[in-house]
C-alpha cells in the first residue's frame, strides 16, 4: 500500500490526514521549502519527475520553492494567436464537465455544486448549464499561470480550507475542490463572455499567489504562480461560450484527462 491509499483509505491514516491537511502544517512545509537548507532537494526532484531543464530560467536559485516557481524560457509557452480560440491558461491534466442543476458529477470523483465552490449563489447560477475545466497540475508540470481571457478583472476572492492533494485518489474519496483552500476572480471577456478563472491549493504546501487584484486581464499575461504541491485551475464558462475539442470531450465521458500545455487551444468560441 502506498502513503496516498494508507492516508485515504485507512482509518490511521485518516487520523494522521487531518493534521497534514491543516494550514499549520502547510505554513511549517513552506518555511522550509523557503530556507537555502531545501536547495539539497532540488536535483533529486528533478531527477525523480525527469524535467528538462533547458526548458526553464533556473539562474540564482537557492532555494526549493525558488525553483518550483521557476519560469519558463521566452517563447516556450506560446498563446494561441487565434482570439477565436479557448486557450488553457496553464500546464495540466484537462477534464470538463457539463454544470447541470448547479452540480458538476465527474467519473469516480466527488460530487460538488458551483455554490459550494465559489461560496455566491448569485454568480453560481449565472452558470448552470455551462462548464466546469478542470487543469490537475502534478509537481513537474510547470507552476505559473496566465488570464484565460482579457477583460475587466473583478478581485480575489480568496476562500480559506484545508489542503488534500489533487491527486485522483483524494478526488475519489474527498469533494477536495471544495474543501481546499482556492481564490478566485471573475473575467467579463468579450469573446467568451464572464469567465471564472479558479486556483485550488493542495497538500503540504500550494500556495497560491496572485499579482494583481481588481482590474485588467490581458490574455496570456501571467496571472500568478503555485509554490510546492499539486494543485488545480478551474475555469467556469457560461452555457454556449465555448465549443471544447470533442478529444478532450471524449476522454472526459470515459474518465481520461488530456494532458494540455499553456496557451495551446483547447476549444472555441
């Protein structure tokens, strides 16, 4: 039994679930992975999750957290020039579920309501009957993210939680997007008409920084970045702004996530 199954799937385990998902702990992760003593585990990390560093800016790093925020090289994330295009706002492991009667059900995941994700029952009901993206980020996928869209920016709703990990095991036995710790912003764009643009936290540390409050979005731009821990993006569009790819479509009904790069297309207006 791995330490995921024995901490979800045991009754020990749960014990011990509930102090690794507080924010204590995850305050306590995070000095470390702050101090230059983590930089010991830089090289194991990636060796382990085989990420090609030419890809990356990886000059001054001195610490862990340093370099799981680090940037990528110009050019090698490039946003879809097309502004007809849905975009995905970063690296991940895509699903997209339909929102029917205020619930997103996804294939052997918790059940969850928009309502219980945003917290506003006015804005979770302007978007029943549209979708729900979901982006899974595991640790070597690339942790900065961008605007899905450009628009007038409403501020950071920051929600307080736990932290489970994102992984498909604590999916199955947790409603996680809903008890995490998450922040949120709404985009009125003009091609796809108000996004929510979600991030979701996760385990030990994820946490979540935003650079910019109520404002501008600009399609492309970083919006922020995620420190240590799996985390999520959720996207929720309105019914009929967008037509998703049928493959990315096709492996959500049959419980597949489609690995996306940032800025590659992912639908259509």
């Amino acid at each position: 039994m791995d330490a995921l199954s024995f901490l979800y799937k045991t009754t020990c385990g749960r014990v011990l679930l509930k102090l690794l998902t507080t924010r204590a702990v995850s305050k306590a992760c995070g000095a470390f992975l702050d101090s230059r003593i983590s930089s010991c585990l830089i090289k194991p990390f990636v060796k382990k999750n085989k990420i090609n560093l030419d890809d990356y800016q990886t000059d001054g790093i001195k610490t862990f957290n340093q370099f799981f925020r680090r940037k990528i090289k110009e050019g090698r994330r490039a946003f879809d020039a097309n502004p007809n295009n849905l975009c995905a706002p970063c690296d991940g492991h895509l699903s997209v579920w339909k929102i029917e009667s205020g619930a997103v059900i996804p294939v052997k995941q918790s059940q969850y309501t928009i309502f219980s994700l945003l917290r506003n029952d006015a804005l979770a009901q302007e978007f029943d009957g549209g979708l729900c993206l979901v982006f899974r980020l595991c640790v070597d996928n690339y942790h900065r993210y961008c605007y899905a869209e450009s628009g007038k920016k409403g501020p950071n709703i920051f929600i307080p939680g736990v932290l489970h990990t994102v992984r498909p095991i604590a999916l199955e036995a947790r409603p996680v997007f809903v008890e995490n710790c998450r922040e949120w912003t709404t985009i009125e764009s003009g091609a796809f008409g108000k996004i929510v643009q979600m991030e979701v936290g996760a385990m030990l540390v994820g946490r979540i920084v935003n650079h910019e409050g109520e404002g501008s979005a600009e399609r492309g731009k970083e919006k922020g970045y995620f420190e240590y821990g799996g985390s999520t993006i959720i996207l929720l569009l309105k019914k009929g702004a967008a037509k998703i790819n049928k493959e990315i479509l096709d492996n959500s009904s049959a419980g597949i996530e489609t690995p996306v790069k940032m800025g590659s297309a992912i639908g259509r207006r």
